[in-house]
C-alpha cells in the first residue's frame, strides 16, 4: 500500500519547514509572491532544507513571464514546480481557454527541457458544489487535463471560486487556490477516475474533514493551506504561518483515511 502524499503550502520559513520534516509531511511547498520579488534567500534556504530530507520540496512561481520562471527554478532548484494559473470553464470562454492551455503546455514543455528533474504540479479548478449542471463542466475538465497530462506529473483539483465570473473572483486574480473552501468533491473524484497522472486534492482540506474527502475522491494526496494555518484573535486564518496543531491531526486523520480505504494509489 503507497501511501497519501501530504503536501502543505505557504511555507516560506526554515524552521517551519524543518518541523514540518520532522512530522512527516510529504511535499513542503512555498510561494514566489511576485516577478518583483523572485529572489528571496529564505525560501531558498527552505528548498535546500527540503531537499535534503525525505520530504519534496514545491514551488509556486506568481509569474507568468517563461524566462523569468526559468530563472526562478535556476535560482531556487526545487523537486517540484506548481503552476497555478486560472483556466477558465464556462462555455463562452472557450476560445481564451484554448489559447491559455496551449500557452501553459509551451512553458511546461520548456520546463521539461531545461530542468528534467523537477516534476510539474498543474492545479485544475474544480467549482464549488451545487451546480445547477455539472455535466458540460465535468466535460471541460476532463479536455483539459487530457491536453495537458502529457507535461504534468501531477494534477491539483483545487476550489474555483464564482464559476464563469471574472478572474478577479479569485483570491489572487489571474490563479486559482487558496479559498479555504471545498471544492465538488464529486467532480474531483471524476478526475482521479479519468487520469492516470496522480492528483492531488486541495480546497478547505482540513483535519475535519480530510477522512471524508479521501474515502469520497480517493486521490494520491490532499493539499491543505489555509485549513492548517494559524489563526487570529478572530479566528481568521493568518498567511504564511502554520498551526502545528492542525498539522498533526490533519496527518493523523489521513493515516487513518488509508488505514481505512486499505489501497491507495500515488507516488511521493
């Protein structure tokens, strides 16, 4: 039995990273804020400090510009990058979203050419659930991860806020992620069913309901960020720090998950 890959984002600390090693967290993931502000010492010494432990180190690049990615991964030589980008699903943003995913699949393709040892991570929005016809979008979704399995090696269903409003109705315009909220778990488990290529769920995992998700989707791993930050006064999640709490009862309950489902597919 493999087991679910646990992968944790927003860690931009060496000592955040380190402890998260040594809890046993499988991908370790940080975040390029800007093209402005690529270049930062401390999540690189995160990088370094990921790759010389079991765990993988991951990283989001906020650019869009291919040279300047490539001068990224150069500088920060991660086990993964994870690419992020907002593809569109309604029906009447068909011609921007072929043209977008044969821009995405040019820049993976340069990836894999000029850094063969990093594996890609491809998030692919998945809407929030109810809706009123899931059918054309469960359609769409499958087209694109067919389009693009051939550069990823992993696919991320994360939550996509306002299905076919702006881009602006994501968190960060333009990407697609860190919600807080569950995405439809019905669709995500349609992914997995489709693809060979391991995916990885993400959107309001938490400790509570991490269990359900795995025995409902079943993916090779679940992703968790805000659902395993820290929080303030107000309860409000507080980015880029973690609740080590959360953490471990969230590896806790996916231990359990596999214990339960007794096969689990994915490759850390």
């Amino acid at each position: 039995m493999k087991r679910i890959i646990v992968q944790l984002y927003e860690i931009q600390e060496p000592r955040e990273a380190e402890r998260l090693v040594e809890m046993g967290v499988d991908h370790i993931g940080s975040v390029i804020l800007s093209p402005d502000q690529w270049k930062v010492p401390a999540l690189k010494d995160v990088v370094s400090l990921v790759r010389g432990s079991p765990a993988r180190s991951a990283l989001i690049p906020l650019i869009n510009n291919v040279d300047d990615i490539l001068r990224a991964l150069d500088y920060y030589q991660p086990d993964l990058v994870h690419f992020c980008e907002l593809i569109p699903l309604a029906p009447r943003d068909r011609a921007r979203r072929e043209e977008l995913c044969t821009e995405l699949i040019r820049i993976q393709r340069v990836v894999k050419k000029e850094f063969p040892p990093i594996g890609i991570i491809r998030s692919i929005p998945i809407p929030k659930p109810g809706l009123a016809e899931p059918e054309p979008v469960r359609e769409t979704i499958l087209k694109i991860t067919d389009a693009l399995s051939e550069t990823s090696d992993f696919f991320m269903s994360d939550t996509l806020r306002g299905y076919g409003e702006p881009a602006a109705a994501q968190p960060v315009a333009g990407y697609v992620g860190i919600t807080g909220e569950v995405c439809d778990w019905g669709l995500a488990a349609v992914l997995v069913g489709a693809t060979p290529t391991p995916v990885i769920l993400a959107g309001g995992i938490s400790p509570d309901n991490v269990a359900a998700a795995i025995g409902r989707v079943k993916p090779a791993g679940i992703d968790s960020c805000m659902q395993t930050n820290a929080r303030d006064p107000r309860g409000k999640p507080i980015r880029f720090r973690k609740d080590m709490d959360r953490v471990r009862r969230l590896l806790d309950e996916v231990r359990r998950a596999e214990e339960m489902t007794g096969s689990v597919s994915g490759n850390l």
